[in-house]
C-alpha cells in the first residue's frame, strides 16, 4: 500500500514538472511537448474525391465546368471540427501550421504555383490568420510559396454569424486580389472550413479577375 500511495505521488509529481517544462500538449492524445502529434493529425485526415466548389457535387461537375476543385481533409465534425475551434478561438496559432502539413502530407497535391490564403474578415478581432497558417503548414510540405494577395472590399459579417441563405448571398467581387501580379499562375486557394463554397467561390472569382487561374481550393474540414 505505502508503496503504491508513493508511486502515485511521483507520477502526479512528473505530470506537473512535464507540464510546466512542455506548456504544449496535443490536443488528440494529450502528449506533453507536442504542438499535436502527426499520426493523431494524419488519424483524423480522410480524403475523399475532390468536390467541385460551386455545388458541392463529384468533380469534375457536368454542371459547373469552370469551378475549381475543393479538397478538404475530414466533416466538419468530432475532433477535426474541435481543431478548428481551438485555433481560431483559444489563441492556439501554432496548431494550425501542423494542420496544414497534416492536409499537404495526405491530400494529393494540385497544380498550383502559390498558395492563398483567404483573409479575415474586416471585423475580426483575432491577431492571426487561421488559414495562413494552414497555407504556411502546406507550404513546408509542398514547397509552394504563400501569398497573401486576398482582401476583403465588402464589409460583411463573419461567416460564423451568419445562417446558409445569408452565406450564400455573399457578393462574387467581396474579395479582391491586391498582391504580387499574377500573370497566369495557378493558385490554390486555402482555409480552415468550408460551409457553402461561397467565400472560396469569391476567392477563385478574385484570383480569376486579377490574371491568375484558380486550380483548387483546400480546406481542414468541410460541411457542405
């Protein structure tokens, strides 16, 4: 039993000193001095068929031939949808650098010369930006150069505030390309999740109007 009972207290003793020494853990398995381990990251990637972006249908879409491929890597569910939030609300930026790898390491890689990472939005108070840090996690993997060229011209509500007919109602010119020339290249267009297509469709349209071709949009999780 005394043996027992002092075993306990040096395990709860190491549990404290590996938090304060790894102030990290991973937010799948609880693992202390990881940001998030890439085999709980990779677990949670289930790639599908790329969709096409304007319908949400197979693609290439009979319906839509122009539109962009939509790759993404799990439902906007469960842990995946956990991620999401935890980056974009409790100030956990570095995760989103892993999540953009894990998507890179497990989706197959579209043509693409530049990675976009779509902005935030005019009102948002969050000091970064989700989906560049996506883009830049995809980056380390694919070797493709982030451009943050995408603004925001149309002052709208977070796409969190609001409801599936006011999203899809977003105006096509909301976003711009305001970044380097493009002259011709082919972007891949990034962010944390995609509800109705609606702000990566503005995405493509921008990338499309300032010269540049749109190949693919990519995000962590979907809920079309």
């Amino acid at each position: 039993m005394h043996g027992r009972y002092l075993s306990g207290i040096s395990r709860t003793f190491l549990d404290v000193a590996s938090h304060m020494a790894f102030p990290v853990h991973c937010p799948v398995c609880g693992k202390a001095g990881v940001v998030a381990c890439q085999a709980c990251l990779d677990a949670l990637i289930s790639p599908k068929p790329p969709k096409c972006l304007v319908c949400g249908k197979s693609f290439p879409c009979p319906s839509h031939p122009a539109s962009p491929a939509l790759l993404f890597g799990a439902l906007h569910d469960g842990k995946a949808r956990d991620l999401v939030l935890r980056l974009k609300y409790d100030g956990y930026k570095a995760l989103g650098r892993e999540m953009g790898r894990a998507l890179a390491r497990n989706l197959r890689r579209p043509e693409g010369e530049l990675l976009a990472p779509v902005p935030l939005h005019k009102r948002s108070e969050r000091p970064y930006n989700q989906a560049r840090a996506l883009a830049c996690g995809i980056s380390d993997v694919w070797k493709i150069p982030t451009e943050e060229g995408l603004k925001w011209v149309v002052d709208v509500e977070p796409q969190t505030k609001l409801g599936a007919s006011s999203r899809r109602t977003l105006p096509k010119d909301a976003l711009e390309w305001r970044g380097l020339p493009l002259n011709g290249k082919t972007v891949i267009i990034v962010d944390d999740v995609c509800t109705t297509g609606s702000t990566l469709s503005c995405a493509a349209c921008a990338v499309e109007k300032a010269g540049g071709f749109p190949a693919a949009a990519i995000a962590w999780s979907v809920s079309l």
